[in-house]
C-alpha cells in the first residue's frame, strides 16, 4: 500500500510538470527528459508510472478535463 502511495504522488508529479513543461515548450518540445528535470525525477519514473510519453500525455490532459469539469 506504501509503494502505490509513492507511485501516485510520483504520477501526480509527472503529470504537473509535463503540464509546466507543455505550457513552457510545447508538445514537440516535451521530453522526457524535460519533464524528469523539472520534476526533479528519474525519467525511469515516467516508464514505471506510464506506458510511455503518449500515455502521460494522454493523462495530462484528461486530468486537466476533469479540472475544467468540475470548475464548470
């Protein structure tokens, strides 16, 4: 139960620092690299957390869905 804790702060993370890293570079210039650096994580991370880039991109945006959702 502590390792998915862990797990999904880490996601959490991820995926607001690709939003940080989209808004800054763009969808070419979000790497995964980019993302890591300004999560302060391993991109290791990204691929134990996530399929690959696609699939943090995917959950990016529909977390992003889901806020405009229930602010509507």
């Amino acid at each position: 139960m502590k390792r998915e804790a862990k797990l999904n702060e880490i996601r959490r993370r991820l995926i607001e620092g690709t939003i940080c890293v989209v808004a800054r570079d763009g969808l070419d210039g979000a790497s995964t690299k980019q993302i890591g650096i300004a999560t302060a994580t391993n991109e290791v991370y990204i691929y134990r957390c996530f399929k690959d880039k696609e699939d943090l991109l995917a959950k990016t945006f529909e977390s992003l869905d889901s806020e405009l959702i229930d602010i509507t």
